[in-house]
C-alpha cells in the first residue's frame, strides 16, 4: 500500500510539472484531481491516517454572499482533492467555524442556514453567533474580562454586533482553545468571507480562476517536515489593501487607458486584449510601496479588458466606465495579482507580516491573539506578523498559497459590508477607513521602531515610546499629503482628457453614460482626496485621542499578554476537567 501511495504522489509531481508549464488546461487539471483523490483512496484502505486536521474559522459581519461563495469554493475544493477522505457523509479531517460579527437579522438567518446546509454536504460546520460568543466571555471571570478588555472588548448585550474582525478573531480563539486541548495534530485556519479557495491566473485569453492548490496537503505536510508554528499565505486577485493608498496609481492607468483610446478613435477594434498582466507580487498597485521594502512601479498598468467576442474599443471604453467605481470598495480593475506557481515546499521562506484573512497555526498559536484589537485600526496583520516573528523567528513563514480575494460580489459592483464606508447615491465616503488606515500605518511603523529598542520583550521607556509615535506620525502624514496632492494633479490631467471636446467620446449621445460614469468617478476621488478629505487624519484633536489610545495599547501589551496566557491555561485545565 504504501508503494501505490508513493508511486501516486510520483504522478501528482509530474501532472503538476507538465500542468504549470504553460498555461493549465482544464482536462489536465481534472487527471490532478483524480490522482490525488486516488491517493486519499489508498490511505483510507490503509487504515492509519496521522495528518492533520483542519478547523477553518470564517469571521463574517453582514456578507452572507461572499460566505456563500466563500464556503461553495472550500465544498468544490474537497470534492476536486478529497483530503483526509469522506466517509459516514462526512470529510474527515475539516472543520468549519462561522464567527459571526453581523447586525442584520436577514443576514444572520442566512449564515445559519448556511451552517447547516454545508453541514448536510459533509463539512461540519458550527454557527458561532453573538449569543454563543456571549456564552464564551461569560465563561470568563469578571477579573478575566476586565484584564482581557483590550483583546476581547465589552459584553455589550445590546451591540454585540460589528466589533471589528480583530475583536471577532481574539473571541473565536476562546472557542478554539476550548476545543483544540492542545492537538498537535489539530491546525487552525483562519480565512476572510471574500476569498475563495482558488488562484487566479493570467493567460492570452483573458483571466481564469483555476481549483488549482490542494491547500491541506501542502499545509500538512508544511508543518510535518518544517519547525513551522504559524503559516501566512498572501492573496491573489483584488489587492489587500484599502482604495485609499492605491488612488494615485490607478489614475495613472485611468490617464494611460484613455491616452490610448483617444488616439485609436472609437470603431477600431478594441485594444486591451493580448498583454500579459504584470504579476502584481511587487505591491505595484500601492501609492507608498516603497515603505514596505518594495521597488515602486513606475510604468502604468494597462486594463486588461474581461469583454468576449469581437468589439470596439467604444465598448470597451463604456464597459470600462462600470467598473469605475468600484475601485472605492477595494477592486482594482488594473493591477491585479495573479499566481505564480513555484515548488511549494522549496518556496517556504521567514515572514514578518500576517494576512490576518490567509494564515494558519497549531494550537500553540493561539498564544498570539491579535493585538490593540479595541483600536480597529487597519493593518493588524502586518503588526502581529511583527510580535510574532520578534518570538519565534524563522518558525513563522510563509508559502506560496494565495487564495482568491473578491472585494465586490457581482450583482452590484459593491462590498456587501465594509467598515468606514458610506456609500450615498453616487457618492462613496472613505473618511473613516482612512483614518483608520493611516492610524495603522502609524502603529504599524512606531511597532517596527520599538522592536529595534526590544519590545515587546523589553517595553521601553515612556519617553521613548512617546518620541517613536510623535516622529512616526509626522512621518506618515508628510507621506500622506504628499501622496494626496499628486493624487490631486492627477486628477486634473484626467479631468482634462475627460472634457476634451477633442475627444472622441464628446462627440455622440452614445457615449453620455459612460462620460457620466467618469464624472462619478472624479467627483468621489476629488471627495476623498480633495482639500477638506484629510481632515481626520489632520486633526489635532483625534490626534491626541489616537495617540492616547495607541499609547495605551503598547505600554499595556505585556500586561494583555501575560492575562491572555494565565487565561489560556486556566481555560484549558477547566475544559480537561469538563471533559474527565
């Protein structure tokens, strides 16, 4: 048995050689699949299987169609791979745990109802809603919950709903140490609602999603072999971060695409088909790369036009104007990120930053709760990714195992739920997500400068903290109103290509809705990058409230954290004891 199982895991090396050597093929595709599903079907006929199991934990507020496609791509994923097997209507080494952070009572009843119906498919699935994560924090004493207060928040019966997915995470880890008793053979995955367990791939064609990564393979065998103790993943697809540092870069292609289209004219056929995507890897779509050790792009981006069949480049400018406005709920129609694929074990390397919506741990993980969760600022994960490497060093890594982000669901263009965005008719407002975005850079930034002084083994001292913050902050404004008045040039140029009667598109009825389309566009980016837009991250009186709260939050972390662990271990003698 063990000869036919290595003789398939010798043929799953070549399929996978052969399938990545140009473009994947769909049929080749499926001969992977089946030949990995034979394996899961000689293991199981062995009778011994020592891998890991996997609990896959979903934070959710209000997004019931993302978690929807979210938990159709992990059934589509089991069904192609077949991990760990399915017996007794049942796959045997995966677990889901749906941490619901929504206010929707609609909403709410569909995520249940999803609960048990991809129970009814073969994943066990548990519903984890704001009374079962009440029942979580009762548990704890009232001295614990003051001392965690920082981590978990308040048990505010009457709004214990949009906590913020750090809050959200931190509660879901009560749940897990509660279940895990320390399993070595137990791995916990946590994932956002908008992915799916895809890669995206850029080919002649046009782009294709491919069920191409048998993600729990790899990761079993990655903490099999390796020291491995906490996993991040990336993403592919729409970028990770917020429509507010990638402005000033989509503008320039904006500019390019409509250069371009003015000097073709309208009836040629279009021109966006053919280029290949530059891989995104290098951050290109992020107006301030070059802060997080990236070369900055500095060549526009061409859009890569999704529609089929033969047309012109009118269509194409009209289809292009639609998806506008969807680059302020986080879709980047321009600088994607696609897959690359490369030998998953040999591409294992030392990380610094957690995709707080791709990262994977064993139970003594759980140690590591998101920090200044009560801040809800942005940029959580580089932040943890920085705590934890400062610990444990070369056992926190990476892998290339992206899944798919999807920031917009189809039928409207929009996020279903996004903190600090108000959406009007046709204007989007990011004041609050910038300010949290620009907040967290700050953390983000003063953490890096403190971990060269010691912390957070060593807190340094207050005048020290104090300085790092003050001096980090001036900093990332500098930084940022910088960025916003080239933003601001930007949008003159393409202001001036819009109108220019010149132009083609200002010469026809035909046209008047795409131009409208352009129009909402530069009104919103003159809205959140105009003269008064920056007025949070201005304001000396939220400074003081900011900086009070991040103070407090790092002079006060060795205290969360020494809480966290007594609770740990005090909840997992209780739950030995419930179990004895």
């Amino acid at each position: 048995m063990d000869e036919l199982i290595d003789a398939c895991l010798a043929f799953i090396a070549e399929i996978e050689k052969t399938l990545w050597t140009n473009e994947p093929d769909e049929s080749l595709l499926e001969i992977y699949h089946a030949a990995f599903r034979q394996m899961e079907h000689l293991i199981a006929l062995k009778g011994r299987d020592s891998r890991h199991k996997f609990i896959i934990v979903i934070p959710v507020a209000d997004r019931p169609q993302h978690l929807k496609s979210c938990l159709d791509s992990l059934l589509h994923l089991c069904r192609s791979f077949a991990y760990g097997g399915f017996s007794n209507h049942r796959y045997q080494k995966l677990a889901v745990i749906i941490a619901d952070d929504s206010r929707d009572a609609d909403n709410i009843a569909r995520n249940k109802e999803m609960a048990r119906h991809y129970g009814e498919q073969g994943i066990e699935t548990l519903y984890l809603g704001a009374s079962e994560q009440l029942d979580l924090m009762d548990a704890l004493s009232e001295a614990e919950q003051s001392a965690l207060s920082r981590i978990l928040g308040n048990t505010d019966r009457e709004a214990f709903h949009h906590k913020g997915p750090s809050i959200t995470r931190n509660i879901a880890y009560l749940k897990l140490n509660e279940i895990s008793k320390g399993d070595e053979k137990t791995l916990f995955y946590f994932i956002d609602s908008d992915q799916e367990f895809r890669v995206k791939v850029s080919t002649p064609d046009g782009d294709r999603n491919f069920y191409a990564t048998n993600y729990f393979y790899y990761l079993d065998r990655i903490f099999s072999e390796t020291d491995a103790r906490i996993l991040t993943g990336k993403v592919v697809g729409d970028p990770p971060v917020s429509p507010a540092v990638m402005a000033g870069n989509f503008l320039e292609d904006v500019i390019c695409f409509l250069h371009r289209l003015a000097e073709s004219g309208p009836s040629r056929p279009c021109q966006f088909h053919g280029a290949r995507q530059q891989n995104g890897d290098e951050a290109s779509y992020h107006d301030m790369a070059a802060l997080f050790g990236f070369i900055p792009s500095k060549e526009s981006y061409q859009y890569p036009c999704t529609l089929r069949g033969e047309h012109d480049n009118a269509r194409c400018f009209s289809h292009f104007s639609s998806k506008l406005n969807r680059f302020f709920y986080g879709e980047h129609p321009t600088r994607k990120t696609y897959y690359r694929h490369e030998d998953i074990i040999a591409g294992i390397r030392p990380a610094r930053t957690i995709y707080t919506g791709n990262y994977i741990f064993k139970p003594e993980g759980l140690k590591h709760f998101i920090p200044f969760a009560t801040l809800k600022l942005r940029m959580a994960g580089p932040v943890l990714g920085r705590l934890i490497k400062s610990e444990i060093g070369d056992r926190f890594v990476s892998a290339n195992l992206p899944m798919l982000h999807k920031r917009t669901v189809g039928t409207t263009g929009q996020s279903e739920f996004r903190p600090g965005i108000s959406a009007a008719i046709s204007t989007i407002d990011l004041s609050e997500e910038f300010e949290r975005q620009f907040y967290g850079d700050v953390m983000l930034f003063t953490i890096e400068k403190l971990s060269g002084m010691g912390y957070p083994g060593l807190t340094p001292a207050h005048e020290l903290i104090v300085a790092a913050l003050e001096s980090t902050h001036e900093t990332m404004q500098q930084q940022y109103n910088k960025k916003r008045l080239v933003i601001l040039e930007k949008l003159d140029i393409l202001k001036a290509i819009v109108y220019d009667r010149k132009n083609w598109w200002n010469n026809s009825s035909e046209h008047t809705e795409a131009v409208n389309n352009f129009n909402r566009f530069m009104d919103n980016i003159a809205h959140n990058f105009g003269d008064n837009a920056y007025d949070l991250v201005n304001s000396s009186s939220n400074k003081t409230k900011r900086h009070a709260g991040i103070m407090e939050a790092i002079t006060r972390y060795a205290e969360d954290d020494q809480a966290w662990a007594e609770m740990l271990a005090r909840s997992g003698k209780r739950a030995q004891a419930f179990s004895a």
